[in-house]
C-alpha cells in the first residue's frame, strides 16, 4: 500500500517574546548541539493549532476536550429536549456509565467530571445525547443505554481534531484513537539567553505629594529564529475520517492552521506575532524525515549573513544530503518563503504563495486518496 506522508518544515523568527513558559515563568529552553536553545513545546503549538481551527473549520468538525463531560453531555440533552433539564445530569451520568467513562462529582449536587481529559467530536456528543433521551423512560436506564451501544456511538465520527491530534481514554483503551499528526517541539537554530525586563506600573490615583511606583517587577524573555517540524499521515487520517473529502478539507486545515498560529503566552507584553520566513512541504511515501540535525551545529549571524540566510542553506544542505544519502527523494515539494535570504530554499520545491502550496497539496491528496482506493 502506497503512504503519502506531509512534512513541513518552518523557519520563522521570534521578537523579544515568552511564548511558552516553565513552572518559574521562565521561556522553555532545551539543551541541543550542547548550547542552549528557546523552545516552544508541542503541545503548545498543537494547542495554539487546534484553537485555530475554530476560523478555518466548520465548528460541528471540531471536538470538545474537557474532564467536564457530564455536564457537557446535559447541556445538549437540554439543548435538544428542555422537559428532561431535571433529569439531565442524570441521564448523562448514566450514559459515561454506560460507556464505561467513570465519572465523580467533585463536591455535592454538582455534574460528575471523568478523571483525565476526554476527547469528544461534536457529531458523538449529539448522538449520545439523543441516546440518553430515547432511553430516559426506560424501566432500566442503564440496560437501555448499553442495548443502544452508546459505546460505539462514542467511537465513531471522529472530528477532525481527534483524528489528526489522537484520543486516549483511559478507562476504555480500546476507544483510543492513533494521531495522524506528529507535532515536534520547536526549538532556536541558534544559542540564546534568556534576558529580563524590569518594569514599573504606575498608580494613577496618587496625590500631588505621593511618588513612586504603584507595582514593581520583572519578565523574563528571548528571541530566536524556530525551527518548526510537524509531519501527517494521510493514510492514518484517512482511516480516522472514514471520508476522502474530509480527509482533503482536514490535511489542508492542518496546514494553513499549524503554520499561521502561535501559542499566546505573554501576547499582549510583547505584540510578538509573525509569519514564517520560509515553509518547505515535503511529500514522501517511505517514512517521515526530521531535518533538525541541521541545526546541530548553532546558526551564528555574521556581517556577511544573518541567521535566516544561514539557517535556509544550512536546511537547504541537510534535506539534499539525507537525499543523495538515503536515496530519500520526496514524492513533490512546494516552498513558500519570504525575501531573498531564504532563495536557497527554491532547491527544494516548487516555489510558490502559501494559498497555492495548501490547495496544491490538498490536490495532489485527493489523487493519492483516489489511487488508494
């Protein structure tokens, strides 16, 4: 069986920032090639990628993530049938059951919550819901929820978001659902130190004769150029999604989504928003291929070259060389850049505006989807 496989690589450079912070407030760091870099988790971009899905996805595609689940289910039994609203939380509890969900109320005559994150697609929750109301006159509520598989209708139309990013259910790990999407943590091309910024924040409302500063403190910061990599198993999607056209509408979504976000730390201190310099989408059929070992040895700026010109030939020189090495020749390849510092990238891949490169690759999906079937 053919695999189409999505690699995308970023180069994209960071103002004075703290995107993602440690438990002291502290920008994440890491250390690699023995220098310390800036790094931004995954889990952070996934998240800041998933938040922007809600403005380029239909909102019933997208799931809910919550430990709330009782209270999320009784919300659309209400939605759906007012009369039941006494009984809501009820039903839903009775449903988790079902399932196998456990759930607990954290204090008295409060909706029970389950005791990790659960992960449901919007269309899941709607039919669960209907479940719950078809069954709530049932003489045995809990035999009736299992004779409808409310189960089965909790593992089945799965939103995008869990199909790309992954569910794990703790309590049914036969629920569980293999991510498409592998998200790496980004880190700087180059050394950093992190550095702080001393503030003061003054008291409008001090008399004439009152001095000083109304509060006192300090942030901590950096700035770097990323190197950001994230890679999608279109043949994993397709299995999640049940759908080519979704699986085309999905691809092209995590794209345009997982380039154009940023995790929001410290957002309005530093204004720090900006747009990848370079986006390079490589489509192989053997295996996924991280070329942050180009970035072992550190990007230092020089008067000759900043570290965007450095960093593109240095991505350039890593992605051939695997190629001549390995034999490793992607399947097609596109690159969106910007400025003639990052020129050396057109060796890659067909030069072209980022709108093109999404609905190129959606494209060239649909076909390989086709050829699968």
């Amino acid at each position: 069986m053919n695999r189409t496989l999505v690699d995308i690589h970023i180069l994209q450079t960071v103002p004075p920032s703290n995107l993602n912070r440690d438990d002291t407030g502290s920008p994440k760091t890491a250390i690699y090639g023995g220098v310390r870099r800036s790094r931004v988790s995954s889990q952070s971009w996934k998240r800041a990628t998933r938040v922007a899905f809600e403005s380029t996805l239909d909102r019933s595609d997208l799931g809910v993530r919550t430990r709330r689940v009782v209270e999320l289910l009784a919300d659309e039994i209400k939605s759906l049938l007012p009369e039941l609203a006494e009984r809501a939380d009820e039903l839903a509890t009775a449903t988790f059951a079902a399932i196998g969900i456990k759930t607990t109320a954290p204090k008295k005559d409060e909706p029970g919550e389950a005791g990790y994150l659960v992960f449901l697609s919007r269309h899941q929750i709607q039919a669960l819901a209907r479940a719950a109301i078809a069954a709530a006159d049932a003489a045995d509520l809990a035999k009736a929820l299992k004779e409808a598989n409310v189960k089965d209708m909790a593992d089945r139309d799965h939103s995008v978001d869990i199909a790309l990013f992954g569910r794990m259910v703790a309590d049914q790990v036969d629920m569980n659902v293999d991510a498409a999407a592998q998200v790496a943590h980004a880190i700087s091309v180059h050394p950093v130190e992190t550095e702080f910024d001393y503030f003061t924040a003054v008291d409008d409302y001090l008399q004439e004769d009152e001095s000083g500063a109304g509060m006192i403190g300090t942030v901590e910061f950096n700035s770097s150029t990323l190197y950001r990599y994230a890679t999608l198993d279109v043949n994993r999607l397709a299995d999640n999604l049940g759908d080519a056209v979704a699986t085309r509408r999905a691809v092209e979504a995590f794209v345009d989504s997982f380039v154009r976000s940023m995790p929001t730390g410290k957002q309005t201190t530093f204004a720090n928003r900006t747009l990848p310099e370079a986006v390079v989408v490589l489509v192989r059929d053997s295996q996924p291929i991280n070329l942050v070992g180009a970035f072992e040895n550190p990007v230092r700026e020089s008067e000759r070259a900043g570290r965007i010109k450095q960093a593109s030939a240095t991505l350039r020189d890593e992605a051939l060389e695997i190629e001549r090495a390995y034999g490793e020749t992607p399947v097609t390849s596109w690159v969106t850049r910007v400025g003639e510092d990052t020129a050396s990238l057109d060796d890659l891949g067909t030069n072209v505006p980022f709108a093109e490169l999404v609905t190129a690759l959606g494209d060239f999906v649909s076909t390989a989807l086709e050829e699968r079937l």
